[in-house]
C-alpha cells in the first residue's frame, strides 16, 4: 500500500467559466442592457478590492477559442463564499445572459513531496503567502485539470513515497526553470471535483504556457503517470473594461 504525502491548504478556488448568449443579449432593449452592465460591473469591481483586505480576490478573463467567453476566478478563505460569489453572479440581470459553462472547485495546495522532509509551519508569513496568493497581475491564463495515472504498473498511487518524491522534485525543477516567465498555481481537488488537482499558470506571454507544458511532457512524473482534462487560455478583463466587452456597437 503507497503512504500518503502530507498537504497544507489554502485560499479556496473556483474556476467559474461562462458562455455569453449574444443573441438573447441582442434582443434587451438598450437601457435594459445599461443598467445590467452597471450591475455587473459593481459586483466585479467589488471583488477586485478583495485582495486588499485579504479577503480573497479576483480576477476576470476573456477565454480564447469557442469553448468558453469568460473566466471568474475566485479565491475565498471559506468554501461557502465560493458558492456565494457563484450565485451572486446568477442573480444579476445579466445572469441570464452569462450561461454556466465549465467549472473546477479546488484549494491552493501545497505537497510535502518538495519539503524535503521537514516540517511547515503552516502560520510562517512565507508559507501563508504561497497559500493565501493574490492573483498574479500577468496579463494571460491558462487553466487545465489534471489526475494521476492509476493503470497496471503505472500505478502513481502504489509508487514508495521516496520514489515519488523524487519524480516531483524532478517535476518541480522544470517548473522553477520557467519561474520568471510563468507563476504556477495547484490547487488539490480529491473530493472536490471530477480530477484530482487544476493547474492555472499566469504569463505575460502566452508561449510561455507552450514551452513549459511541452518540456514537462518529457518528465516522467507527467509522462508516465499523469492523464490531463481540457486547456482553457484568456486574456485578463478589468472590471473597469467590461462595458466595452458586452457593448454591441
């Protein structure tokens, strides 16, 4: 029988993605469509001061491709604020409009496998601000869910934990290689959801998400032992520019 690792929780986390129905937006009436814009954008700009009361934060995004239109992301320190935000959104006028599209519940998680064995003090300020982040002002995202492989003897579940712990260290430097271009956020979903951890990395430049997924292919923690879910790339959205976003003219 494999031994677990030990974790530390933090911030919890919603990944809230939506589909705009632009032709349902398309028939309000004109002043309809001003007031639920003014709505929305109380309500975003709102989350976005979070942060400064280290209550949480924020971020809005637009989702290239055909997949999704926007990305809410939230972080909470309780996982029923993340219900509340969800359905703080619903009861916008413009609620009807923002059709629920994918989603991902997770917490910022961090693995005792780089801790080289020594014990965390979960309330050091270093630690509590890899677990309670603000969300990284890089202008792109990226999002993927992730699980560990649990197929004949490519059982990562069954793998001594020494032996793990060294395919993680292995995995970890690739990710420090790429630490100025990329910050690199997991949040642990066993329980949670439908796959066992969500990835969401942050750059300036979108190639950064290629090159570093590329190369972490060939690590055999990924290679071997890891299956992936769907890729969700955007381009951060003020609150502040959402008016823009939604107008039709």
């Amino acid at each position: 029988m494999g031994e677990p690792v030990e974790t530390l929780e933090g911030w919890w986390v919603l990944h809230d993605f939506r589909r705009v129905d632009w032709q349902a937006w398309r028939r309000w009436p004109e002043t309809d469509r001003a007031a639920a814009m003014d709505e929305l954008v109380r309500l975003v700009q709102g989350w976005e001061q979070l942060e400064a009361a280290h209550e949480g934060d924020f971020a809005l995004y637009r989702v290239a491709g055909n997949r999704e239109d926007l990305l809410f992301l939230h972080f909470r320190p309780a996982f029923d604020e993340l219900e509340a935000a969800k359905t703080a959104l619903n009861k916008t006028r413009l609620g009807d409009i923002l059709r629920p599209g994918y989603s991902y519940v997770s917490v910022v998680e961090l693995s005792g496998y780089l801790a080289g064995g020594k014990p965390a003090d979960p309330r050091s300020p270093e630690l509590r601000a890899r677990l309670e982040p603000p969300v990284p002002a890089a202008r792109h995202v990226c999002f993927y869910p992730m699980t560990k492989r649990r197929q004949g003897a490519d059982n990562w579940y069954m793998l001594p934990r020494s032996q793990r712990a060294v395919l993680m260290r292995s995995h970890g430097a690739i990710g420090h290689k790429y630490a100025e271009q990329v910050v690199q956020l997991i949040s642990g979903s066993q329980g949670l959801d439908e796959w066992e951890w969500g990835v969401t990395l942050f750059a300036d430049d979108p190639l950064a998400f290629k090159k570093i997924v590329y190369e972490m292919r060939f690590d055999e923690a990924s290679a071997r032992y890891a299956d992936f879910g769907p890729f969700l790339v955007g381009t951060r959205l003020p609150g502040a520019e959402l008016r823009a976003y939604l107008a039709l003219r």
